[in-house]
C-alpha cells in the first residue's frame, strides 16, 4: 500500500470521527433544554419561577428555580414590557453581543459540508500527485525511457540483420543528420515494423532506445481509447506536444492497430472514438503542422487492417519486415538466449538451429527455457541436448498425457493409424523425410507423426500438395486394410486433406479448370479474419470444384492404399513396435522396413532421437492465401 492510499485512509477515518463527535455533543448539549412558547414562558415569570435569562438578540435561554432545569425561547426586541417583568422579578439578564454568537451557530451547521469539501479536495489533490492521476485522463499515457533502466541494445538482437540495417540508418541520421540534410534528404516521418508474432518488433523498439542517444517515448495502441469519448484524441495530441518539447526524439507504439484499424469498416458504422482517435493521429503525423525531429516507430502483426491514409508516403515512410528467422538466424539467436546458460559438451546450437526450421525468436527463447527447467527439475548444473530435444517435443506437441488410459483396443488402433502415415511418408521420395511417430497421447492427439524438412520452404510445388495428401489418408487407409473398421480418429486427417485440396483447385490453379481462382474471402476489418467466401461462379463450376476436390482427395486415398497394400508386412512390424515402445525415430523405422533387427529395447520411457539425428518439427510459414499445409506436419490419430 503507497503512501497516498495511507494519507487518504487516514483523513477519512479522521472526518468520520470527527463528525461523529460533533453530532454526540450537539445531541448531548441539547437534550436536557426545554422549548417554552412567549405565552409559557411568561406565565413561568408570572409565577417567579425564572432564577436567569440570557439574552443574544431575540433568542433567550435561562433556568428555572424549581429543578434548575433548562430552556429556550424567542421573544421579539419590539417587546420591552417582558424583559420589565423579569426585572420587576428580579431575574439575573445578561444580554450578549449576537454577532459572535450567529457566527458560532454558522459554523456549527456547516461543519459537516465543510469536512467534506476539505476531504474531497484533499482527495483530488493526492489522486493528482500519484501515479492514478484522475484529473488528468486527457495526457498522454507515453513512458519516456530513463537512463537507469537496462538497456537493450543491437547487440541483444539477432536473426533480423536486414531490420537492424534498416533502423540503424534512423539512429544515424539522429546522431548526424547533417550528413543526409547536405544531400538534400530528410529524416523519414514513421517507420512501421511488420512480422508474425514472436519476430522481436518490440525488442528492435528496445534495441533503437539504447542505441540512439535520444527522448524515447514508448506507449501501446490500446492506451488511446478509454471510456471518456474525445479522449484518445486528446491523448494523441498530448503525446505529439512531449515529442516537440524533446525534438528529436522517437516515439514509438506497439500493436498500432488497436486505433489504427480501417475506417468505416465497423460493424455499428459511422463516426466512433477509435475513428477520431486514428483521424487526431493522422493529422499530427502530416498536417499543417510539421513535427519536425519526431519520428514514429509502430509495430504491428496485422498491416492488412490498417487505413491506407495511414501507410502512404509522409506517415509512414517505411515498411520494415520483421519475419521468422533463418537458419543463421537461428542460431545467432539462441546463442543470445543461451549467453547465461550453463551449456553441456554435446550442446550443438548448429544441429539445434537446422531443427527448427519456422520458429520465431519467442518460439526458440521458449524452448531455451523449457530445456533449462528440465535441467533444474532434474538437479543437473548444465542443460543437455537431450533436454533441448525433450523440450521441442513439449512446445511442438504439448506435455505427455501421462493420466490418460487407452484400451488395448484404442491403443492398437491408434499404432496402425499412425504406422501407416509413418509408412507412407518413408516410401515417397517427395514427402518430407520422417522425423518420429509415437502412440503416447500429446495434447489433444492420441498419437503424433513428425516429419522433417530439410531446409525451410516458401514455395510448395504440386508434387508436395499431393504427396500431403497421400500422408494425411495413410492412417485412414491402415485402418481399413487391416483393422477392417472405420474411426473418428482420420477425421482432422480428412479436414485437412480435404481443405488442401480446396486450395489447389480454388487458389493455386493447379486442377483441370486451369490457372483461375474462384471465390472472394469477405473480411470484417474489425472482427480482423474473414466472415464469408463470396461465391463469384456458377452452379455448374461449382460441381466441377466439387469432382476436382474429390480427384484430388481420391488419388491420394489411392496412392497411400497402394503403398500399404504393397508394404503391408512393414506395416504390421511397425505398428507391433510402437505398441512395444510407444516411440520410434526415423532410424527405427527405417531398420524396421528393411526387415533388420532394432536396438535393443532398454528405455522406461520414449527419449528423443540422438543430436545428430534430431531435427524438430516444422512450424510451415504461412501463406499468402492461407492454403498451405499446417504449421506443424503433424498426424493426430
């Protein structure tokens, strides 16, 4: 608890008290005083029983002889002949001065308003001073980095080289823009940093804010629009007004398409808070006022959703694309996160970096740390490959479902299922070369088949897409051939199977319609993913589509039932393995259809391949129309 919660709590439990005194003496002060009429109190001076009268103004209170009890009551000043009676009497009057008196009484009832007043100023005052700053809900929300803060630099980042060049030559021009101004050049306005979750746009941002020996403000798209409306527009401002005060200097914000988003594109239509606040922000940027010296750095892993009048020329300048790391990247990359690590002698980060191929910089950070737990949970002082491996298996696949209980039934089921994929894929020179095949439940799969590629892909050719699809129907196929029934578990197989060959026929042309793409994806810019497929064919292309599809689908079922009916002793001696060792790599497969002797069998429980055999799964990049085959090449049964 901070000091100004302690302040406030403490204030309030003294108002409390306060007014609770106030009200027990005003009670306490008046409950013994009687109120007498003009007639009362003179019939009581008729009968001498007045010992004293007190006089302020026309109020008057006194005791009376009998009980020495008190009262109160009001007589007008235009009445001398009562006051002549007390004389006659002889009751004791004073008479007081009222000014002081009317002044006292003010005070008294206003008392409680008063308190509360003081307390709601107090309140306010220190709300303002902290850090909750309820007054101030217009300024911006921008963090200025402090020199005390660690800082990151180029040299923490690796695997975006090209990025790197990139924003270095703002830091330069920061540092020396005389240099380009000579030339006639000028400092570019924005730069927009692009790339699938996990890249390191956010930690270039970092990198730029130890490097340039500038203001570096940082703050999040989200941080805009609040439930006040005209706020996010006034926080824009805000925020452009701190970046002249510290020209030059760079500003930058993550997830700009939480206010950036398409305009007009809402479900509810017309002018909103987030429009005004995108429309404040593209004003600042180029408008008639220059902000000269005030460079915008945005990140962003959805440019698809953002208004052009943002990314053109003048806003916006550069595009810089943060993507998935490369081989070399990858390495470089988990040599950064392993610098702290206390590595074993049979570490390779080489072997390491050409098995995964597709990770991102978050992907292999976590892997490097999953490996590490292993080790700690084990009490071992250096992180093996063995807990690398074991670590990919739990990222790419997710933790063993060790509580999980299959019959001998479904266990069974599950080996020919997940031997015919593996099968299948070893016998198409094609396919990507297996990597393992495992019947031990991982995730939301009773059973997994890995296949390897040897180098990262881009392009898919159509030899690939249908050699997929001859993988996929494997298990399928092996259930039929020789367990003679049909289950649910081919049923993610055929999805996806099925949504491939929808790909090729509809996006990539590569069925007997020719070269032409049918249906048009809708998207909802702020729902950010497509709602519908706008069908722009005719009913009869449409079953041609349909018989395409099925082709496709077919020849696959086909090639995979002839590769099993021809290999069906392999099959058995593979599916009679996993069910022996629940795991095999790819050199146990490969000895078990050369009908060659394996290992002997000494495990407790499935280990990953050996180093120099391993290579994880591939996370596939993702396309450009959403059609190529999953990320992970992976067969649940």
């Amino acid at each position: 608890m901070n000091s100004a919660v302690k302040n406030i709590i403490f204030w309030v439990v003294m108002a409390v008290t306060a007014l609770l005194i106030w009200a027990v003496v005003k009670s306490s002060t008046g409950e013994h005083v009687r109120d007498l009429t003009l007639t009362e109190f003179t019939t009581e001076v008729n009968k001498d029983n007045i010992r004293d009268v007190t006089v302020v103004g026309p109020d008057v209170t006194g005791t009376f002889k009998k009980d020495n009890s008190h009262f109160r009551t009001t007589i007008a000043v235009n009445l001398p002949d009562t006051y002549k009676s007390l004389l006659d009497k002889g009751v004791n009057v004073t008479i007081k001065d009222n000014s002081g008196s009317s002044w006292m009484t003010w005070l008294a009832n206003g008392l409680p308003m008063i308190l509360i007043l003081g307390l709601w100023i107090f309140i306010m005052r220190q709300m303002q001073s902290g850090g909750n700053k309820a007054l101030s809900f217009g300024k911006s929300r921008a963090r200025l980095l402090s020199s005390q803060q660690k800082k990151v630099t180029f040299k923490d980042v690796a695997g975006v080289e090209e990025a790197k060049e990139e924003l270095g030559e703002i830091i330069e021009f920061l540092r020396e823009p005389q240099k380009f101004q000579k030339l006639g050049g000028r400092i570019p306005k924005g730069v927009l940093l692009v790339g699938p979750p996990g890249t390191g746009k956010t930690m270039l941002a970092r990198a730029i804010a130890g490097e340039a020996n500038v203001p570096f403000f940082s703050i999040s798209g989200s941080d805009f629009v609040e439930m006040f409306v005209g706020v996010g527009a006034s926080r824009v401002r805000d925020l452009f007004e701190q970046g002249k005060k510290n020209a030059p200097c760079i500003v930058f914000i993550d997830e700009i398409d939480a206010v950036g988003r398409h305009r007009g594109a809402g479900l509810g239509g017309g002018h909103d808070e987030r429009e005004q606040t995108l429309n404040q922000l593209l004003v600042e940027m180029d408008g008639f006022e220059s902000n000269e010296g005030v460079i915008l750095i945005a990140a962003t892993n959805r440019p698809d959703v953002l208004d052009p009048a943002l990314l053109r020329p003048g806003r916006f300048d550069r595009r810089v694309v943060v993507p998935r790391p490369d081989v070399g990247g990858r390495e470089a990359i988990l040599k950064v996160h392993t610098k702290k690590i206390p590595l074993a002698e049979d570490v390779d980060l080489p072997v390491l970096a050409r098995g995964t191929p597709g990770f991102s910089g978050a992907d292999l950070a976590n892997l490097v740390n999953e490996g590490a737990l292993l080790a700690a949970r084990q009490n071992r002082k250096t992180v093996t490959m063995m807990d690398f491996e074991t670590s990919k298996d739990k990222v790419l696949m997710g933790p063993e479902r060790k509580s999980m209980i299959l019959s001998d039934t479904e266990k069974k089921n599950t080996a020919y299922h997940e031997a015919g994929h593996a099968l299948v894929a070893s016998n198409i020179p094609e396919a990507d070369p297996l990597h393992k095949v495992t019947i031990i439940p991982r995730g939301w799969a009773l059973g997994l088949t890995q296949q390897l590629p040897l180098d990262d892909k881009h392009t898919y050719t159509r030899e690939f897409l249908e050699t997929s699809l001859a993988v996929l129907m494997g298990g399928r196929v092996a259930e039929e051939l020789f367990l003679h029934h049909m289950t649910t578990g081919a049923g993610n197989d055929i999805e996806r199977a099925t949504a491939i060959a929808r790909d090729m026929v509809c996006e990539y042309g590569m069925s007997n319609l020719g070269p032409m793409a049918f249906g048009k994806h809708q998207q909802e810019i702020f729902l950010g993913r497509d709602i519908a497929t706008q069908r722009d064919f005719s009913e009869d292309t449409a079953i041609k589509i349909d018989q395409e599809v099925k082709v496709f689908v077919t020849a696959g079922y086909e090639r995979a039932k002839n590769i099993l009916t021809t290999h069906r002793e392999c099959l058995i001696r593979i599916a009679e393995a996993l069910l022996e060792r629940e795991v095999l790599d790819a050199a146990e497969v490969k000895l078990l259809i050369e009908d060659k002797p394996l290992p002997e069998f000494i495990r407790t429980k499935p280990l990953p391949p050996q180093p120099e055999t391993v290579q994880v799964l591939k996370p596939q990049p993702s396309a450009p129309s959403g059609g190529m085959p999953p990320r992970e090449r992976t067969q649940p049964a």
